[in-house]
DNA sequence: CCAGACGTTGTT
DNA sequence: GTCTGG
DNA sequence: CCAGACGTTGTT
DNA sequence: GTCTGG
C-alpha cells in the first residue's frame, strides 16, 4: 500500500515534468509526505494540467469531521468505483499525484524495515489520485485527496502484498478525462510492471515529522526478489 | 420507517 | 448524501 | 504508513 | 486493542 511519499524535486522540476501552465507553489523538495500534510495533486484545468497543495486523506463531503481523512488515505481500485466515500470523486475527481518515490515497510520481523521505492533513472511518478471538497462549519473548503492502490506487481510482492497504481503516458490522459468511461478507467488500473529499485532507508523516515533528506539515506544494498530455488521454507 | 455506516492495511 | 440492516 | 494517545477534575 | 494525528 502507500501511506508514505516522497516528491524531492524543486516547483520548477515538477512543472517542467508534467508541462504544467503556471509553477506550483509547494514547500519542496519533500522526502517524507505523510497522511493529512498538505501535497501537490495535479488537475486538468483550462487547457492543460494545474497544481494545487491539498492534503492527503480524502475527507467524503458527508462526513462530520475531517479526522474522517486518516481512513481514507488509500482506495482499492478493485472497488473504487461502489464505495459510497469514493464513488462520486472517481466518477467526477480523478487527479494525479506526482511522487518520485514511496515507501513500503517490508513486513516480516520486527522491527520492520523501511524501503524506499523509486525508478532508477529518478523519473517522476504519476500516481492515481481521487479528490474531494468538504465544507467546515464556517463554510471554508478543505479540498483533500487519496491514492489509489492495486495488487502488488510480481518485482515488489515479497516486501508488501499491495501498491499505488503507478499511471504512464496516454494512461495519465485517459485518468484525467472527463469522458472516458469507467472500463476505460478500469483497465489503467493495474500494477506497474517495470521493476523499480527497492532501497532500504534509515528508520528516520517512520516519524512523519521528519522531513530531511535523512528519511531516502541508504542503509546497505537494495533489495532483491528472493531467487525462487532458495525459497526453501516454502 | 429510523439508525448507523460509509475505509484500508494488516493480522489472526 | 446514500445505502444497508433492523 | 508509523507514533502516540487512550481521562477527569482542578489548578496554573 | 483501536483510534487519531502527522
């Protein structure tokens, strides 16, 4: 799943990577984006892709309180579209959320380890995003946004069962449109196949507090798939 | 009809 | 807001 | 995702 | 154990 990001690159770095109108205006670079921090989601706009720093944690128009965004963080893409806290944003909502990383806790033996996830060339990610407007009792917006997840692809599966739905090319298009149809949707929803480099980092990275570069610090080699002929506990 | 839920991950 | 369960 | 709280009365 | 906050 992904409940941990990372965007390190620069207002100017992001714009120039999605060709956007105008230099979003976010605090950068980040290394540990966490539920209910505020992040950059990307739009369709006038005539072309706008930015704008929402925070994470979809919060449905609905709900009483926005504490409601921390059980939101993620939606499964296997049932985005029934889900009463998602199903109005997915038809109308679809965002993108630009990342250059995520981090996955390799389940196993405690204490569990922290990977980092990123291409080895370092191109920006475009996950599938939902967003969302709530109102406050004063009437004032609070606009949030979630991630969708998928099965884990085979090159990522023995550290975590799930991952967000990593979106490439005419797929980012398509998510965006306003008339694509929800098969069309549907079909760009599915892991991403190219492996990426599985980085174990420093633990500094599980307290959301901590932003700095610390959070991608290496600690040994990254990580590969086990070798199917040494699986021998299986 | 009203009341209560509305979510994911992981763990068991 | 909308659906499910009682 | 992980970390940290989880409570009230009364006093400062 | 479970919920909330970051």
């Amino acid at each position: 799943m992904c409940g941990r990001y990372s965007l390190g690159v620069t207002p100017e770095e992001l714009a120039a990577a999605f060709e956007l109108d105008e230099i979003p205006s976010f605090h950068a670079p980040r290394y540990n984006i966490a539920p209910t921090q505020d992040a950059p989601i990307l739009i369709r706009g006038e005539d072309g892709l706008r930015a704008g720093p929402v925070r994470w944690g979809l919060v449905p128009h609905w709900a009483e309180s926005p504490a409601a965004g921390s059980r939101h963080i993620n939606a499964r893409s296997e049932t985005v579209a029934k889900r009463p806290a998602f199903r109005d944003a997915f038809r109308s909502r679809r965002c993108l959320v630009p990342a250059d990383g995520f981090y996955e806790w390799q389940e196993g033996p405690s204490p569990k380890q922290p990977v980092w996830i990123h291409r080895e060339d370092r191109r920006l990610l475009a996950f599938a995003g939902l967003w969302e407007r709530w109102r406050w009792p004063d009437g004032g917006p609070l606009v949030t946004f979630t991630v969708l997840t998928t099965d884990a692809a085979p090159w990522i599966r023995f550290v975590h069962d799930r991952m967000p739905v990593i979106l490439e090319g005419d797929d980012r298009l398509l998510w965006l449109d306003p008339e694509a149809t929800p098969a069309e949707l549907k079909s760009v929803l599915r892991p991403q196949s190219e492996p990426m480099v599985l980085q174990p980092v420093s633990t500094v990275v599980n307290r959301a507090t901590n932003e700095s570069a610390e959070c991608v610090r290496p600690v040994g080699a990254p990580v590969t798939s086990p070798k199917p002929e040494l699986r021998l506990d299986l």
